[in-house]
C-alpha cells in the first residue's frame, strides 16, 4: 500500500513537469487526440470553433460522433454553436 502512495506522488509529479498550458483548452470536456487536432489547426476558444461547421470538425483526427456530441453540449453552455453548412 505505501508502495502505491508513492509512486502515486511520483506521477503526479511527472505529469505536473510536462503538463502543456497550451492544451487547457477543452481540458475535461473532449479528449486530448481531439484537442490536439484542433490545436493543429490553431482552434483556441470556442469563437475560433464557432467558425468551423459540424462536418468540418468531424473531419480532424480524433472526432467522431461520441466526441462531437461532448463538444456540441459543452458548446450549447456556453451559447456557441457551429456555423451552419
């Protein structure tokens, strides 16, 4: 158990090393291959997401429809919608 305790310390400290400010963005709400293809194409807030239609996005690598639903949802909270195709 104690082995556990510390190795636990010791990724937490791993991860706080190489942990990206840049992928902040939808951190929680989709997952990190999706975020990362975003941050590709330079989509940083959901204004610049706004600008990209539904199909758009489903395009990048990393969306499919379990993913689009996530964004869609976190989107509608936020009063951000695609643009329309």
């Amino acid at each position: 158990m104690i082995n556990l305790i510390i190795m636990s310390k010791s990724l937490n400290s791993i991860y706080a090393i190489n942990y990206d400010s840049t992928e902040e963005f939808l951190h929680g709400v989709i997952a990190i291959p999706a975020r990362k293809a975003l941050g590709k194409e330079k989509i940083d807030s959901l204004e610049k997401l706004s600008e990209y239609s539904e199909e758009e996005i489903l395009q990048l690598h990393g969306f499919g429809k379990n993913t689009i639903v996530k964004l869609k949802n976190y989107m509608k909270e936020n009063q951000v919608f695609f643009k329309e195709a």
